[in-house]
C-alpha cells in the first residue's frame, strides 16, 4: 500500500526516512497516521460487509522492536531501499529497543566480514541477545564461534545450526519464563504483547475453559491460566514443547493441555469445542477459515480473534457473522509504529 499524503504532517526523526524501506508513515502528523491505520480496519470491513464500531486505537510501540532482521550485502548493513532492492547502509535505527538500535548493526558488520553476504534476525530477550544468522553459503557454525563468544550474546545460530548458547534466549509472559526456541515467533513489542494479552483475557471474562488455537509459545495460555483451565493447540512442534517447558516451571496456573496439531488442515469440530466457555485464535497473516467455519457451527459463547492481517480478520468475522454471532467489540493496536500494519482484537458473542 502506497500511503496518500497526510493532512498534517511531522517532521521525520529517522536520518533514513525517505531512502529505507520501512516506517513509511513519520511525515504523518497524529490525526492523518491515526486516520490512515483506522482506514486500513474499515476498508476490509466494508469489503467483506461488516459492521463494526472501532474502539480508540491502543499504541503499543512501548520500547520499541525487540525483533529486527538486517541484510548485508557487499559491506552495508542495513534495511531495503523502498520499492528496490538496493540496500540502505545504516548505524542505527531509532524504532529499535535500546539494546539493538546501534547493536544490531555493529554486530552485522563483522558478522557479514566473517561470512560474506548473509540476513541476521536480532530478538533482544530478558538474558540477552538471540542472533540468528541465515546465508546461501555452506559454512561450519565454528566458523563463527570466536566472534559469539566475543559479542557477549545469549545465543547465536548459523542457518539453523547453534554457534554458541551461552543461556537460554528467554522472556517473561504472565507468571512463567518462556525460552525461545530457535526461529520462533514473538510479538515484535513487548507492550504489543502485554496489550494484547490483556484484551483477550478481557474478552473471555469469566469463562472457566478456554480454548488457545494458533497459540504459538503460549503469550495468551499462560495469561489466560491464570483463571481458566487452557487447551492450546499450534502446528509448531517446537513451539509447543517451549510452552510446556515453561508450564512446569510456572506457578499459580490452572490446568494447560498443549498439543501440536495443524489447524488449518485439522480445525477444532464443534463436537471438540462444546466443552469450551471460549476460544480465542491468533492465526497468521492467512487468518483462519477452516477454523472460523467450525466455530460458526458450534455453540460456543464467546470467540476472541487476534489478527495482524484486516483482510483475513475481516473474512473470518464475516464467516462467524453468518454463523450467529454479534462482533461485539473491536480494537485496533497500533504495534508496528509507522508502517502500514495493524493488529486487531474482536470479541465475538452468541
């Protein structure tokens, strides 16, 4: 999406703005950027015919990207150029919590010195920086090691071979310590996370069993253990196994099952889900059809379902319109600060 210039404007703080590819939106004043992540929600509404009243837009930049992945490419580390593939050379990017914002660019550099030409994905996490480093080349992970160790890190990966571990990359969610396992998925902010947890515990209020579907390393399951007894189900094995790792070590949960099974070719059946006072799923950017149509058959209360893709959450919210349920509340939370990306939460009700 190509952005229509703002209405009022703001002057960008980024040295890149206007040649980097990413945070499209710092020209825009606060009304204009508000309008245009709003637009994004009411136009995939509209499309897929539903209607729905947006709650105020929740910022959740917090600290800024805990996650970033920088390329290097001929000797620059950076981001890519707009609408190219020329890359930005940079040596810091503000919308990157502290601990990557210069970092993560001083690391690439030797990293890529090292290797050659190569994409490596920071996660700054509550031990350390987790680095891992993809490249076309067939190397050993040692050829590495000197430099992991030098960097301090908490762990660095090499095509998906370990170079050095030092401690488990690991960060909090609710009551339980999560250690990441190699190439997860984790919100980009902290606060996004915090945010969105909060909002779906909400949304399921009282109920006493709760189904987590797509639930990834468990953000929402460990929240929502906190008063409910939790069935959480990912195609991500690996995923999984994090989630139940921490679930022995966390206090003051109830019950959790947590099982792999790939949702999208295997959808929880309303014969499954007549047990369950709630259901909350948070399916990737393809959303959750197979899914959502199950759910319009079944009779469970109250459906809560995360997105970071309008499209699909507005497709899916139509699917369980027509299955008898009432969108009773949406939210938008702004996670991605100046992009053109949003996150969503609806609570649906019979």
């Amino acid at each position: 999406m190509r952005p229509e210039p703002p209405e009022d404007s703001a002057d960008p703080f980024c040295p890149y703005f206007g040649t980097c590819g990413g945070c499209t939106l710092q020209h825009y004043g606060p009304a204009s950027y508000d309008a245009l992540k709003r637009g994004l929600v009411d136009d995939a509404l509209r499309y897929h015919k539903v209607q729905a009243t947006l709650a105020p837009t929740i910022e959740a930049h917090g600290d800024g990207r805990r996650r970033a992945t920088l390329h290097a490419r001929g000797g620059a580390v950076g981001y890519m150029a707009a609408r190219s593939h020329d890359l930005v050379d940079i040596t810091a990017c503000p919308i990157l919590v502290p601990a990557l914002a210069e970092r993560a660019p001083a690391l690439t550099r030797p990293i890529a010195a090292t290797i050659g030409d190569c994409d490596v994905a920071f996660t700054a996490t509550d031990t350390g920086l987790d680095v891992a480093i993809r490249t076309d080349r067939r190397l050993k992970p040692e050829k590495l090691t000197l430099l992991a160790q030098r960097s301090k890190l908490a762990r660095m990966t090499l095509n998906g071979d370990m170079v050095l571990q030092t401690q488990p990359p690991a960060v909090t969610m609710g009551r339980a310590r999560v250690e990441i396992p190699i190439g997860s998925f984790l919100q980009a902010t902290e606060m996004a996370e915090a945010t969105l947890g909060a909002l779906v515990v909400e949304g399921v209020g009282k109920a006493k069993a709760v189904a987590d579907l797509f639930c990834g390393m468990g953000p929402f399951t460990l929240r929502l253990a906190e008063k409910a007894k939790v069935y959480a189900a990912d195609s991500d094995r690996v995923a999984i196994e994090a989630l139940g790792k921490a679930l022995r070590f966390a206090k003051g949960l109830k019950p959790v099952t947590a099982k792999a099974r790939d949702l999208f070719r295997e959808p929880m059946v309303p014969v499954e889900l007549k047990d369950f006072d709630a259901v909350v799923f948070d399916p990737p950017r393809a959303g959750a059809e197979a899914q959502a149509r199950e759910l319009a058959k079944s009779k469970v209360p109250v459906v809560v379902a995360v997105s970071c893709e309008p499209k699909t959450f507005a497709r899916d919210a139509a699917i369980l319109i027509a299955g008898g349920y009432t969108l009773e509340t949406l939210t938008p939370v702004d996670q991605f600060a100046w992009s053109t990306h949003v996150e969503l939460v609806g609570v649906f009700r019979r």
